[in-house]
C-alpha cells in the first residue's frame, strides 16, 4: 500500500505534465497560468513548514495555525489569480462575440 507521502509525491508528475500542455497551447490566460504555477510554490511552501512544525513543535502543519495559515495563503493567492485570469477570459470572450453580432 502506497502511504499519503508517496501519493503526494507521485501526484507531482501529472501535475507537471498538466502545466506543461497549458504553457504550450499558448490559450490559457496569463493570469490564471501564474496561478496554476502558483499552486507549484503553494507546494513548495507547504513541504518545509510541515518539516518544521514536526521539528519545532512534533505536530502536524495542520496544528500550527500560524504556520498553516502562512502557508495556505500561497493557495490563496494562486486562486485568487486563478479567478482574475479566468474572468478576464470571459470578458473578453463576451466581448469578441458581440463585436461579430
């Protein structure tokens, strides 16, 4: 049985795989592309922060608050200009097609 570390780890490569075809299709909004690679750095964050709330506190990263909230303010952001991006899109899209009405 594959433990939740291994899973997570693993779970990295698709998620590469998934950035990689956005980036090149060239479609996806600006915004919401840095979002997507923000979740990256989300990840980034997450990983030594749950190292030093086991560390410094021999707890989990959800048990820290202050640390779990720094830490999940990176996914927030990442969201927020995930929703920026996509929005952006809309519009323009709603407004491309008026232009050919």
């Amino acid at each position: 049985m594959l433990s939740k570390e291994t899973l997570f780890a693993l779970s990295l490569f698709p998620y590469l795989g998934f950035l990689w075809f956005l980036t090149k299709s060239g479609k996806t909004p600006r915004l919401a592309l840095i979002g997507f690679y923000g979740t990256l750095v989300f990840v980034a964050v997450t990983i030594p922060a749950g190292i030093y709330a086991k560390v410094a506190y021999n707890e989990s990263l959800a048990n820290i608050d202050w640390l779990h909230g720094a830490a999940e303010s990176f996914l927030t952001f990442s969201n927020i200009l995930l929703v920026l991006g996509f929005r952006e899109a809309v519009i323009k899209a709603k407004e491309s097609s008026s232009e050919e009405s």
